[in-house]
C-alpha cells in the first residue's frame, strides 16, 4: 500500500543519511539494549562512512589548479559561506567562474549556496553543469536529485539517481537516497527495494535499515494489530551498529506503542534519554506515555526537566498542563496554558485546555470566554466544529 509522504520530507532529502539520529549535545553514553528473542541475527561492525558527500556540505576550496584571482573569489566563498552570508558566497563563487569557467568543483560549491537559500532551479542548474563538465562525478548526479525532488520533479530525480547507482554501484548511499524519493514520490514497494539492494551491497549499513523501517511504518496497514516485527528488526540492527543513534530508539519505541506494547517503547525511550540526556524529543516523548500510562509523577519529572532545558517549550508547557488537570491542580494548569498562550497568543490547543482548567474551577466565564477566542482564531471547519463542540458541552 503505498502513501504519499508529506512535503517536509523533502528538507530530509537534502541532508546526508550519515547524518540522522546523531546527538550533537552532550556526552554519548552507550546504552545496553533489551534482549529480544525474536530479534534476527545482528550485523556487528560499524558501517563504513559513504563516498557520496552530502548535498547540504559547507563549499570546500577547490584543489584545481585556478588562476590566482579565481582563487581568491572561492576563498571568500567558503569564509562567506560559513558566515551564513549567502548572498556574498553566490557572488564570490559566480566571480570566481567568470575567472575560470570551466572548474567543476566552483560550480558544486555555488550549487551548495543555492541549497542553503533553497533555490533549487539555482542549485539544479549548477548541478547540471558539473555533470556536463565531468559526467562520472556522483556526487552532482545524487545531488541534483535532490533539488529536483525538492521541487517534487521525482521522475527525473529517480533517473538522476539511477545513473548515480550505474556509475558507483558499491556504495550503499546512493541506494539510499534513491529509496526516500522512490518513497517521497508514492511508491513504498519500490523504496523497500532501493533500500534492500543497499544492505545487498553492504549488510552493515545502518542508513538502510532505518530508512527501511520508516518505510514499512509507513505501509503499515491500519487494521493490523500488535508489533510490525519488520519494523523493529530493521530498528534493532540499527541500534546494533549505532548504540548512539537516539532516532533508532524513538522510532522503535513508536513501533511498540503502535503495537501496543507499552512496556517495551518506554524501555526505549529511556534509552533514548540516556543517549541523549539533553535532548527535548526523547524526554517529551517519554513523559507523554508516562501521562497515557497514569504515572503522572514521572511524567512531570519528565516535562519539569525538558522546561529547564527549554522554558518556552509549548509541549513540555502543554502536556505538563494536562498533567496537572489530572492531577486536580487546575491553578499550576493555568499557569502553563497561559504561558503557551504569552508565547503565542493565536494558540487554539492552549485556549481550549485553559477552559478545561477554569470549568473544572467552576469559573465558567473565563472557560466561556477561552472557548469565543478559540472560536474566532479557528481557521477551518474542523477547528471550528471542534470549539464549537466545546461550548456547546460548556453552555448546556
């Protein structure tokens, strides 16, 4: 069954998959995973780093030889670049092309510009040109299927991306990429596929079986009840060879709520937290099963440390709001609704729970009151019914 997957799948497309699931905060700690019987047999090694440089790369000084005013020009680039001065870097690097039109390596390096502005028709176009200039280079052929994909021009990303495979087909990337936009594109069987010939070409490529179990949560049936098994086998060769991959652990712990195994997702979530003790997601992510669970004290622990991480988090401020609602303190509810709500006023979930609060305060009309807001901020029939349901409850 295949599913179209939203538009914000194609900023994924144009980040490496080298770069998923890594922490960047914070020291990594190797967690020990649960032992679960009916786990396949795990690769061991750590997969090997890609060939295939990410398309979102920071421009590199070319080492071909250039005349020295050129050089200059790509020099500036690279510092602007890094600068996040984009419309600098595109000038430096269009100067230094007019100085040596015929340099490769410039062209990727203004395309890695047009990325960042996500100008991709730019990006496309100086991909293009690297490729007539030097037709064997990967690199250009996996990133211009990128920008194209980006546009939502899949066929001709998927064909970018099989003469990518032609030209390198030992490296398990490109297999990759082409399996998230075979996927991005509406074909999930076809992406299961690019993603298995990656792990044919590599069975220690841990890329390939993330992106595989994304894939098949995506073809999951709806009527299907208890655990995808291939969805946590995929996950759990993943974690084998990346211990520190936190995406791995909360993608396996959605697995087992979808299942219904809620045991198992917070034994997961927990180690996501361990890997990544600094990270909101894993801790939001844990404290709303402790809240579905009724373990209201730990999910406040939870939501009470993501809030010293973040104090303007709006889910830890929300989901620590229903925290208190169950637990009766409707004032401490209050409080935090209505600091999602100084945090951006136009928030309708806020409003709504916020009336929740004062009715069970018997304060009617500040509930009332909430619930008019939200009716005029509701922007489509569903949010309107929704409000309008609520008053409707309130008035009765």
């Amino acid at each position: 069954m295949c599913k179209v997957i939203a538009l914000s799948l194609f900023v994924l497309l144009l980040s490496s998959c080298e770069t998923y699931g890594t922490s960047t905060t914070g020291s990594v700690v190797t967690p020990t995973a649960p032992f679960d019987t009916q786990a396949p047999a795990l690769p061991t090694r750590t997969a090997l780093p890609p060939t295939i440089p990410p398309a979102t790369r920071v421009p590199t000084r070319t080492p071909e030889p250039t005349a020295e005013p050129a050089r200059q020009y790509v020099d500036a680039g690279v510092k602007a670049f890094g600068k996040g001065n984009y419309g600098d870097a595109l000038l430096q690097f269009t100067q230094a092309l007019q100085l040596d039109p015929n340099n490769a390596l410039i062209y990727l390096n203004r395309a890695q510009v047009y990325l960042a502005q996500k100008d991709y028709d730019g990006a496309a176009s100086d991909f293009t040109q690297v490729i007539q200039l030097d037709p064997k280079n990967v690199a250009a052929w996996v990133s211009r299927a990128q920008a194209l994909a980006a546009q939502q021009k899949f066929v001709q990303a998927i064909t970018d991306l099989d003469q990518a495979v032609k030209l390198s087909p030992a490296e398990p990337s490109v297999y990759v990429t082409r399996g998230q936009i075979i996927q991005a594109s509406g074909d999930i069987t076809q992406a299961l596929a690019s993603f298995t010939q990656a792990l044919n070409v590599d069975p220690n490529y841990a890329p390939a079986y993330y992106y595989r179990a994304l894939a098949y949560t995506a073809d999951r049936p709806t009527q299907q009840l208890g655990v995808d098994r291939r969805v946590v086998d995929d996950l759990t060769a993943v974690v084998a060879l990346e211990p520190w991959n936190f995406d791995a652990y909360l993608a396996r712990a959605q697995a087992f709520v979808d299942g219904g195994d809620l045991d198992k997702a917070l034994a997961d979530y927990n180690l996501a937290v361990v890997v990544t003790p600094d990270n909101l997601d894993p801790l939001l992510k844990r404290g709303h099963l402790q809240y579905v669970r009724r373990d209201y004290k730990s999910a406040l622990d939870d939501f009470n440390t993501a809030l010293a991480i973040d104090p303007n988090s709006i889910a830890a401020l929300h989901d620590r709001g229903l925290v208190y609602i169950e637990q009766t303190q409707y004032d401490k509810a209050i409080a935090d609704f209505s600091a999602i709500l100084k945090i951006d006023s136009q928030n309708i979930d806020a409003l709504i729970e916020r009336s929740h609060a004062y009715a069970k305060k018997a304060n009617r009309d500040a509930a009332l009151n909430d619930l008019k807001r939200a009716l005029v901020l509701s922007k489509t029939p569903e949010h309107k019914a929704r409000v309008q349901a609520e008053i409707d409850r309130l008035t009765q």
